[in-house]
C-alpha cells in the first residue's frame, strides 16, 4: 500500500513557474515507477510526465521543453517543474505510483494558470 499526498497547486500568470511535490509513504518508494497527469473539464485524464524507478523519463509532447520531473529517493519525494506555464496547462493534477498492474493515485491538486 502507498499513500500519496501532493503539494497545494495555485493560481499562477502565464509564463510563470510552480513546482508540484508528491510526498510517498507506506511502501518502498525506490522500486516504483512515478508518473504525474492531469485532467482538465470536460477532458480524459492524461499523462504529463514520468520518471521509472531507475530515472529514466518522459513527457508528453505539450509539456516537452517546459516541464521537468524528478525524484528523490532518500525523500519519498516526486516532483514536477513547471515553467512558462499557458493557460491550457490548467487542470488537476494528480500524482501516480505504479509497480507492475498496481497503482496509487494521490487526491489531486488544483493548478489555474490565468492573468
């Protein structure tokens, strides 16, 4: 069993920056690979960006240049940098633990990206 618990998000101007943190408890955060989506209204939730147990990552096209993930080990920790934010970056965004078929969702966290 993991529990993850994000970071508030925030209201924040086009082109600024956030950063979103996932904090992991209750299983051996290591071995799992971690992943970040998000779900605007109306819209499936999609994946944003990724990063494997051993720190390989990806993104999706839309973030590509913007946005970074990282993860430290010896703090339990997820993270995604978020820069020069647009306001079709707006969405829930919710944080994801997976091991195999097994995975955890965090309770998600607002980010609005308006002037």
């Amino acid at each position: 069993q993991v529990q993850l618990v994000e970071s508030a998000g925030g209201l924040v101007q086009p082109g600024g920056s956030l950063r979103l943190s996932c904090a992991a408890a209750g299983s051996i955060f290591s071995q799992y690979d971690m992943g970040w989506f998000r779900q605007a209204p109306g819209l499936q939730r999609e994946l944003v960006a990724a990063i494997t147990s051993g720190g390989s990552t990806n993104y999706a096209d839309s973030v590509k240049g913007r946005f970074t993930i990282s993860r430290d080990n010896a703090k339990n920790t997820v993270y995604l940098q978020m820069n020069s934010l647009k306001p079709e970056d707006t969405a829930v965004y919710y944080c994801n633990a997976a091991r195999g078929i097994t995975k955890y969702w965090g309770q998600g966290t607002q980010v609005t990206v308006s002037s």
